[in-house]
C-alpha cells in the first residue's frame, strides 16, 4: 500500500511540471506565429473599412491599416505582447491560476465562459457514448468468446471488423448522407444539438427531437472503439476461462453461469479500465471530427474553429482542459486498475 500511495503522490507531482512544458511550449509557438491579436485588429479595421467603402483593393495600398501607435500599445500591453516569451507565459499562467483566461478575439466573451457553455453539449454526446460502448461491447465480447470458433463468431468477427475499418466521423457522414435531410429516406437532421425551435416544442416533441439528433453523433462516438473493445473483452474473457482458478471452480460443481459471470468477468474487465483516461478526455474534450462532422457546437469544434480563425485565448484555454483531462484520466485509469485487481501493485 505504502508503495502504491508513493506512486500516486508522484504522478500527481508530475501534472504540474507536465501541464507547464506542454503550455510553454504551445505558447511559445503561437507568439511566434502570425496572425495574432494584432493582426485581427488590423483585418478588422480593413473589413469595417470596406463595408464602408474607405478601401476597394485587398491586399492594395488602400487596403493597408495602420493602427495608431497608442492603440497598438495597448494591445500589446493587453496581450502581453509586450514581454518577453517567459514573462508573458508567466502572467498568462498567473491569469490561469486565478481562473482568468484572457477574452476571445472572435466571440468578444472571457475565454472560461465560452469554453464552460460547450462543455454540457460534449459531455452529453460523449457520455451516451461512452455507455453504448459498455453495453453493447462487453456482451458482444461475452457472447463470442462462449461460442468460439462457431458460426456465429465468425460472423460477428466480419461485423467488428467492417466497425474496424470505418472511422467514426466517416460512418456520420454516410449515415447523414443516406439518412439524412434531403434525402430518399430523410429519417435524421444533418446535424446540430437541436432543432431551432427546439424552445416552441411540447415535451415529448422536444425528446423526440433531441433522439433524432442524438443518433448519428452516437453512433460515431461508439463505432470508434467498437472493434477494439469487443475483441478485448472476447479474448480476455478467453484467457481466463483458461485459467486454473476457473478448472477448479468447475472441479467444486460450480453452474457455469456462475463461473463465467461472478469468476471469470471481473478479472476480465481488468484490461477495459486502461481505456477509461482516454474516454474521460473524450467525454469532456469531444471529438473534433465529429462535432465537425455533425455540426455539433462542443468542446472538439470549438477548439477546430479556433485554430482556424486563429482566436489564440481559446485555443490556450481549450489546451488547458484537454491537458489536464487527460493527465487526471491517466491516474484515474490507474486507480481504477488497482481497485479491481488487487494483484496490482505499483513500485516505488
């Protein structure tokens, strides 16, 4: 136990030495870059300049904005452009420890308040699918390892494999295009959270319509590691009925209901908890590809979008989360490891 503790206060020590590497160096990378806060400035000058008819040539002599020296001061001050890298990265930090994580160039609003409305819309997906991973996964697994080598093993394999093959946000776009609105079925929306009028339906129509936009996104979500899932738990549920401590349950009389499900299970869902830190950052941190997909407005767009519009603040504030999701899910994973297996023991 005494090694185990020492284990864990030293994965913990570790986030912060870690979070601090992977920041400073993103940070350092988008000062480096352009296409900062001062270049959105001067494109936003430009586009208002424009719509007013003070610049007609792009990229033309017309076209150049100066902003004045003491605004542009200011930015820089703002910004902490005006400092060093190390300087800036630390007052960054130090707006970061006091939960201020700077304001959006493109939504105009504090970093944390944009990025905490997107978190319920990812958790929701994320959390669905997480679950229909569990439930339908595990008793696949369960299923093919009692029937081995039958007919139906082999034919399920062929299904698992075709899951294999398909990545989750190109299953979403086939299902939007056969399924979707438009099209000879017209069966699911193609996409969003929810209906925009979501607000004037009655009760059980606004049910209805979340399920029909649930759907496609969940399916993404659990055909991502449907495969790898269910031929885990298929092969080490295999491993165990193989094992001595089964042969002498068998040996006492025991049904073999009662050995597969209350022996045989728990050791063999040891092997599935080492994904449980992975599915965390993707519960709160979606998936990129198919909120883009989908067009669902979570954390994983949210963070796309940002690089693309180059809003520096939220893609700083969206490292933040995903970082220390993932470093926490990792010794969540091991926890969770050790509780179910006693045989673990973790050096010092």
């Amino acid at each position: 136990m005494h090694g185990m503790t020492t284990y864990f206060i030293r994965r913990l020590l570790l986030i912060p030495v870690t979070f601090i590497a992977i920041t400073f160096m993103v940070y350092t990378v988008l000062r480096v870059v352009p296409g900062g806060p001062i270049e959105q400035a001067q494109l936003q000058i430009k586009l208002a300049m424009m719509q007013e008819g003070g610049a007609t040539v792009l990229g033309g002599a017309e076209s150049e904005v100066q902003i004045p020296e003491a605004a542009m001061n200011e930015l820089k001050k703002y910004y902490h452009l005006d400092k060093s890298i190390p300087e800036g990265y630390a007052r960054w930090l130090w707006g970061i420890v006091r939960l201020d994580f700077g304001r959006s160039y493109v939504y105009g609003e504090p970093v944390l308040d944009v990025i905490i409305s997107k978190f319920p819309i990812s958790i929701y997906f994320g959390l669905i699918g997480y679950f229909a991973s569990w439930l339908i996964c595990v008793p696949l697994g369960v299923s093919k390892a009692i029937r081995h080598k039958t007919g139906y093993d082999t034919a399920t394999s062929v299904i698992v494999f075709i899951g294999y093959s398909i990545p989750g946000f190109v299953a979403c776009l086939m299902l939007l295009v056969v399924f979707g609105g438009g099209s000879f079925f017209d069966f699911i929306p193609l996409g969003g959270f929810r209906s925009a009028n979501w607000a004037e339906l009655g009760f059980f129509a606004k049910i209805l319509d979340q399920l029909h936009h649930t759907i496609v996104p969940v399916i993404g979500y659990l055909i991502g590691g449907f495969a790898t899932m269910t031929i885990l738990m298929k092969n080490s549920l295999l491993d165990n009925l193989g094992a001595d401590y089964v042969r002498t349950a068998f040996a006492k009389g025991l049904s073999e209901k009662r050995v597969i499900f209350l022996h045989a299970m728990r050791n063999s869902l040891i092997p599935l908890t080492v994904g449980i830190g992975q599915a965390l950052g993707l519960l709160f941190a979606g998936s990129f590809l198919i909120e883009k997909t989908c067009n669902i407005p979570g954390m994983g767009l949210l963070g796309y979008t940002s690089i693309i519009q180059r809003d520096y603040p939220i893609i700083l504030g969206v490292l933040v989360f995903m970082v220390l999701i993932r470093l926490t899910g990792n010794i969540i994973s091991d926890v969770v490891w050790a509780l179910i297996d006693p045989r673990i023991r973790f050096g010092k």
